[in-house]
C-alpha cells in the first residue's frame, strides 16, 4: 500500500512524497476519494483558512502559505484514499501552527480512524526519548523500557516527521508532546492517531527497545489491538482507566492548616457543565483561605485544556488585587461569513452576516475588524472578589494547560507576583485565536475543520516572545524512574519552596 508521507524542511515549502513498501499493511476497505473530489474539498479548505483564520500570515509570509497550498495541492495527482487526504489537511493546518485549528474525521472515515489496529502500549516522551508507560500486549515489555524503533525507523525519523504535524500555538514544544502522550481524544490527538496518519499503517509493529535496569537491546513483535482491546487490558492489568480525564474532580480544594498552605487544583477544562458548583466551591475556598490566614496557595492548572471565560475571569478576580479585564481587544476576521455558506456546519446558515447594527466592531481593514466599544463583559474591568488571595501564589503548569487555562496564566503573570512551576503553557501569551467557531465539512471527505475568526489580545500586554507561552520560573525535568515512581515533582517543588526545604 503507498500512502502519503509529508515531511517539513527547511525550506517554507512543505514537501509531499509517497513511499512504497517497507512494512506490510493489512489490506481493508477503506474510504477513497477521486482526484476530482479530493482537488475540490482542498480548494474549500485553502479558500475557508484564507477568508475566515485571522493569523494565516501571522508566522508566514502570504508568499510562503500561497507557495505551501500549491505545493500541497499540487501532490493530489489521482485518486487519494480519505485517510491521506486526512493526513495532508491535517499537515496543512498544523502550519498554521494555530492550536485552536482542529481537523477531525467524521461519518465513515471516523470509523476508519476508530477501528484501526494501534500498538498494545501507552508511552511517555522524555527528552526527544520514547519510554514504556503500559504494556498491554502480551510480551511483556518492561515498563520504562526505551523504545528505539518502530517497524524499522528510530524515533528521532518518526519524531521528526510527527511534530510539524501537531497543530499547536506559535512555537510552543510542550503542547506538542503533551498531545502526542494524550489518549482520550482518539479522533484529533495522541500517538496513535498521528502515526497512523503520517508514518505507518501497520497492524502489527516490530519494536526494538532497550531494557529498563538492565540496559539489554531487545526486540519484540507486537501485534496491534483496537483502542477497546488496549484499554480494557490497561484497566485490568494496571487498574487505570484511559478515560480518567474526563471523571477526575475538578475544582478540588485542600488546606493543609499544619504548614499553613492551600491547594487549588482544577485539571479539566473551564466548562460549567461538567464543573457546576465552580463558583461556589471558589467562593467557600477563599472565605477559608482568609478565615484560616493562609499564607501560600498552590493553583494547579496542568492539564486544564481551558474552555469557560466566565471561570476564567471568576479565578483571576480571587487572584488579582486590582481591577481587571479578560482583554484589551477583540479582532475578528470578517463580518460576513456568507461566502463559505456551501461548507458551514453547526451555525444557521441564514445567520452568517454578524449583526453590527451598533458598530459594536469597527473595520480596520478588509480582512480584520476590531471592538469599538467595551461593553462585552470580557472587555470591561471587574473588581477583585472581596476574599481575593493577599499570599504568595504558586502555578502549576504543563503544555496541556491551553487556552482559557492559558489565559489565566499569562493574566497571573501581568499582576501578580507568582512562582510559575512545571514547563511551558500550552497557549500563546498574548492571546489565543479563540472563541467563536466557523465549522467547516469539506463536502466530500466530511473532514470537519474548525476554524476560530477571532483575536484576543490579553489586558496588560507586555513584551515577550511572540508565540510562546508562559515560561516557569522553576523548570520541571522528569526521569523514566521518576515517572515510574509515580511522583509529582511540581507539586513536590512548590511545598519545598513553601517549607524551605531544599528541592
């Protein structure tokens, strides 16, 4: 079976190439698009990203994004099966290099996608090194073994080739690693989608890999499960549960009165739904933390994928001692989205002129407008909550904390004085493309591709690199043997600080 493999050079080219052979793929049914269809919806997705993505050029040249679509383009010479066409939409989208830029399969190539064999193992990536987190085949591959290759390429070729490939803001290297180590969502992140896209579509997978303690190279045959298969025996064998995420508590609140510090921990995204008592669980946190003169507060923000402004703005009004606001403008792309009317999904197509009778958004030019007036609740200063936090503030923080979750770390660090923990955030410090969705189908494969038309240009905006996130103030690096002894090194950081035990 050929299939495509789009490799990022130097050059502001991405180039499209075909490999053939090497490793034996198992021969299914599998959705197939003609040259026409596939030259079509790739002509939908260029004309969607160039009217409605408001950051297109923001990192490129126009010169470079035109030259990058007639190239990819130009790579659709026959017919195409939709699983490549798949891997080129999600090629081209990642260099926009926008995290809020989603591409997700549906209807037939969803199940494609779903009932594909993966490999009986769950990993970590430590630096630029792949580890053994779970086995779940039934060779018994050491936990924190490393795994030099797969079916013939090292990791570095296969990490190489997967990370251009990882939609994620800007520059930021730690949202890409943590979408590569996630498996909840199997349609849009995690290993086993983004090797079955861009390296290999094998249902079996030679492994090599070095022993964990004994340093001896090994090398294994592993036959491929379904997601089902490899979860149930994760369950079974190590009492995890692959689906965790969306079941851990969150807000959590914890107050240790002996060394007198407080834990804030909120590791699910900002959704009112799925957090309802958040607002009050805030309010009675705060009243204690007061009450009880607590000194040091822990706010642990990893994983947080972001969601609400409502609970971002409640947060930051416990944690800002002075008036603030969510953003200091609004940007949107177009007003207008009549244009893309064949394609638009999940938006009353009869409503797709945005009603600014008010002039609420004044026009910059013909592909940007602006907020004109502030009475949008993000855009209008609001008190600090009357129990807003007077101590001494500590972050945790990952590449996963990303948008809303981002936000409220880079608003923590305009206004308060906090000791950030962990790596880099997930989310571009001077604001997310975020928000407001135009959803596109592209009217052939089905690929949904979600687009965000706005800018948000945090309050407060101060110099820093453009398109990265928060950096920490005290950088976290984990070993294999840290990870296998399952300890919490940011956490384990901000009570050593707290106690002024050495770290």
């Amino acid at each position: 079976m050929k299939h495509y493999n789009l490799l990022l050079v130097t050059v502001p080219l991405l180039v499209l190439t075909i490999a053939i052979g090497g490793v034996a793929v198992a021969q299914k049914m599998q959705l197939t698009l003609t040259k026409e269809q596939a030259a079509d919806d790739f002509k939908w997705l260029r004309r969607a990203l160039e009217y409605a993505h408001p950051r297109l050029y923001k990192y490129d040249s126009k010169h470079t994004v035109d030259a990058r679509f007639d190239s990819l383009g130009s790579m659709i010479q026959s017919d195409i099966k939709a699983i490549d066409f798949l891997s080129l939409v999600s090629t081209m989208n990642a260099s926009v290099r926008c995290g809020h830029l989603y591409t997700i399969p549906q209807y037939e190539l969803a199940d494609e996608v779903l009932n594909k064999k993966v490999m009986p193992l769950y990993f970590k990536i430590i630096d630029k090194k792949l580890y053994v987190l779970f086995d779940c085949s039934d060779k018994s591959v050491q936990r924190g073994s490393q795994i030099t290759s797969i079916n013939g390429r090292t990791i570095d070729e296969i990490l190489e080739n997967l990370l251009p490939r990882i939609a994620a803001d800007g520059y930021i290297h730690t949202r890409k690693i943590g979408l590569l180590e996630r498996y909840h969502f199997r349609l849009f992140h995690g290993f086993d989608l983004y090797y079955h896209l861009h390296i290999d579509r094998s249902d079996s997978f030679k492994v090599e890999y070095i022993e964990h303690g004994s340093g001896k190279s090994s090398t294994a045959i592993l036959n491929g499960l379904t997601f089902d298969e490899r979860q149930r025996t994760l369950r079974e064998r190590y009492n995890r549960d692959e689906q965790g995420w969306f079941t851990t508590p969150s807000p959590e609140f914890k107050i240790n009165e002996k060394e007198k510090y407080a834990t804030l921990t909120v590791p699910r995204s900002f959704y009112s739904k799925t957090d309802p008592n958040f607002d009050s669980l805030l309010s009675a946190a705060f009243a204690r933390i007061k009450d009880l003169q607590i000194k040091n507060l822990i706010l642990d923000l990893r994983n947080n994928e972001g969601g609400s402004e409502q609970q971002q703005q409640t947060l930051i009004s416990y944690l800002s001692k002075r008036p603030f606001k969510l953003y200091q403008n609004i940007f949107l792309s177009h007003l207008d989205f009549r244009p893309l009317r064949e394609v638009i999904i999940e938006r009353d197509t009869s409503k797709l002129l945005f009603d600014n009778s008010d002039e609420y958004m004044r026009k910059l030019t013909e592909t940007l407008w602006i907020n004109n007036y502030d009475y949008d609740k993000s855009l209008q200063l609001q008190l600090p909550k009357k129990n807003a936090f007077e101590g001494q503030l500590y972050v945790l923080m990952n590449g996963v904390s990303f948008s809303s979750a981002a936000d409220l770390i880079a608003d923590i660090e305009k206004t308060t004085n906090t000791i950030f923990i962990g790596e880099e955030s997930g989310g571009a410090y001077e604001g997310p493309t975020g928000g407001d969705n135009i959803v596109v189908q592209l009217p052939n494969s089905k690929i949904m591709v979600r687009i965000s038309p706005n800018i948000h240009i945090g309050y407060k905006y101060r110099k820093h690199p453009i398109g990265r996130g928060v950096l920490p103030t005290h950088q976290i690096n984990y070993s294999i043997k840290d990870v296998l002894s399952e300890r919490d090194l940011e956490m384990e950081a901000a009570k050593n600080l707290i106690t002024g035990k050495p770290n």
